[in-house]
C-alpha cells in the first residue's frame, strides 16, 4: 500500500473507518464522523433507509451501526482507490460474515468526503440492495 503521507485526509479517514470496523470499535468509528455528517449505505431508498436520504448526525449513523454493521464480522478488501481534494471513491468488495455462518458478499463504491479538520461529513455507499437480498435468500434456502 502507498506510504501515508501521499494519501489525502479522505483516503485515510476511509481506511481508519474500514479499521474501526473491523475492531468492531463503535466509539472510535463514531469519532470519525462530523456531528452532522450524513451516511448513505446504500444511497437511495432501502429497507436500512426508507426515506433514502441517509442517516444524518451520530446519533442516526450510531443507528444504522446497531442494525447493519454490529450483527455481523465484516471483511474489506479496497480494490482501488481514487483521492481528489476532499474526497475519496474506494472501489471495494466487502464479505459481511453473519453469527449464523452466513457470509454475504458485496462489491461496492464508496465515497468519503471530508471537512477541514478530516471528520467525515459524507459517506456514501453505491451497492444494489436488491441483489444482497436474492444473494441472502438464495443461501437460507428460501428460493
């Protein structure tokens, strides 16, 4: 991987985003956000947000944490990766490894922005809701 300091402030607040992640370290991934940051994963209308206009503040994406990221062990692998002024896009493949032994498998775009400080203020997931969910029935055997 590139040396650090040729990475922009959004690059790194994403790969330290991934990392709390993975720590399964809620506190640390919530301290990476701006107080009115807003999340979107994945952007648009879904069952993790019906209004499709994403999670906005802590306390929502604290939320979305609890339902979405929590319940699993998600696995990241960043595929490339594109840095321009205060944004970054990731193109990525992320395995979300369930209690149950179930593992879903989603190849997404993410893009990150960041303020002055380098707190995310944008987090936007591009993935088709539609195909995890045939993804997660097809292996519960409800088909």
């Amino acid at each position: 991987m590139e040396s650090q300091q040729f990475k922009n402030r959004a690059q790194q607040a994403g790969e330290e985003s991934l990392a709390q992640v993975k720590a399964k370290n809620k506190a640390a991934w919530l301290e990476l956000f701006s107080d009115d940051a807003i999340l979107q994963d994945p952007v648009g209308v879904s069952p993790l947000d019906p209004s499709g206009l994403g999670h906005r503040g802590k306390e929502a994406i604290g939320r979305f944490w609890d339902a979405a990221i929590a319940p699993g062990q998600l696995e990241t692998q960043i595929r490339e990766s594109y840095p321009s002024g205060d944004e970054c896009a990731n193109v990525a493949t992320f395995v979300n490894r369930m209690p149950n032994g179930v593992a879903i498998k989603t190849d997404l775009v993410t893009v990150y922005r960041v303020d002055a400080r380098g707190k995310i203020v944008s987090l936007k997931a591009y993935w088709e809701y539609a195909k995890i969910a045939a993804q997660l029935e097809a292996l519960l055997g409800g088909g």
